[in-house]
C-alpha cells in the first residue's frame, strides 16, 4: 500500500516537472516516426529584459525598459473532423505562449509560443506527436470588439520526414479562455485540416491575465471578458 502510495506521489512529481520545464525552459523530445531529437531552447531570450547572446548579457535598451512580459499556458484538446464531417484525429497535449508588450500603447510587439501535442485515430491507432516552435509573428489584429485577438506568422512544425519551417501559423484567443490554431495547410500538405486546432488556458493563467488587466484598467491580457 505504502508503495502505491508513493509510486503515485513519484508519477505526480513527474507530472509537474514537465510542466515546469515546458514553461520555463521549454520542450526537448523526440520525434517518434524518425528517432531524431529536437527542442527549444531560446525561451529566455528577453525573459527578464536581457537578453543572452554569444555568450554575453546585453544591456536593456529604452524600448526592452518600456516592454511588459505576459505568459499563458493550457492544454490542447481538439478532434480534428474529416471531409465527410466524421471524427478523424483526437488531439491532446500542451501549449505555452509568452508576449511582449508595450506599456504606453498596450500592442503587441512580439509573440513566443512553443505546443507540442499527440494525435491518434478515434479506434487508437497511427499514435504520433507534432512539436510547434520557432513562431515568428508578422501581423497582430483583433476581431469582435477586441475580445478576440490574432497573431499571425510563421513557425517549425514537427513532422514525419522532420521539422518543416516557414509553415502559415494563425494563434487565435477568445475571450481570454479559448486559443486555436490554424496550422497550414501549405507545406504540411493538410496533415492538420483546414479548421483550427482548439485548446484551452489554464485556471492559473485566466486569473494572472484578469488581475494584470484590473491593474492597468484595460480589461483583459487577451480580450475582456463578459459575464462569469
């Protein structure tokens, strides 16, 4: 009993290490259809207003003083529906997005987002994971009364022959509460569909956003939300 105890207790452990490291350090994984090694490990480029580079700190320039940092974390948890409309792909894993901020205007300036995230067929076959990473964004909007905000731009995608870059990213959130990604489908040949990939942020991460929100009296980090 003692050891089921702590064999549960161990297993959990785990469990919030890699949620640690996938927040603040990023993901290291193997691609499991081609057995090579990939990860990130620039998240903290400017995580604290330096930056690391050649091996030498860089001093804080006027608009890194005037940046405000912002993170979010959830989960993804998609079905992915074929042409007929029938289930083809469940979709679960994790995501972390950090943005930058400018503090006199409240626009974004920079995205950083990094998902990883396993499919497999609704009877339990052709299992596989994907890694997204490297996002460099290149258009920031917003949609329905800013309660919908929109980063486009590029990113790696993980796939079967390797990681392809350069492949179209569309990082929707809602509300505050919903993110979804449009992956594709140029140069990942529709692996993923053309409908998003949907995911949620975490408890932790809606409160953080509201609460910086409530201090600076602009509503929420990634739009105002209504109602409870």
């Amino acid at each position: 009993m003692v050891r089921k105890y702590l064999k549960g207790v161990y297993a959990a452990g785990i469990s919030l290490s890699l949620l640690s490291v996938l927040v603040f350090v990023g993901i290291t994984g193997t691609n499991q259809n081609t057995g090579t090694a990939y990860g990130v490990t620039d998240y903290e480029k400017g995580n604290s207003g330096n930056s690391m580079s050649n091996n030498s700190t860089k001093m804080m320039t006027t608009d890194e003083m005037s940046m405000t940092h912002r993170a979010a974390v959830g989960n993804i948890a998609n079905v992915q529906l074929d042409a007929n409309g029938a289930p083809a792909w469940i979709q679960s894993g994790i995501w972390v997005m950090r943005a930058s901020f400018n503090q006199s205007t409240n626009q974004p300036q920079s995205v950083w987002l990094i998902a990883r995230f396993t499919m497999v067929q609704p009877d339990g076959t052709a299992r596989h994971m994907h890694m997204i990473y490297g996002f460099q964004p290149t258009e920031f909007t917003t949609e329905q009364n800013n309660t919908i905000h929109v980063v486009k731009g590029t990113a790696t995608v993980t796939m079967k022959d390797g990681p392809v870059s350069d492949v179209p990213l569309t990082i929707k959130i809602f509300n505050g509460s919903v993110v979804g990604l449009w992956i594709g489908p140029d140069k990942v040949d529709s692996h993923f569909g053309s409908n998003p990939i949907y995911g949620v942020l975490s408890a932790r991460s809606m409160t953080m956003m509201m609460e910086m929100g409530s201090m600076k009296g602009e509503g929420q980090m990634m739009g105002n939300r209504t109602g409870s």
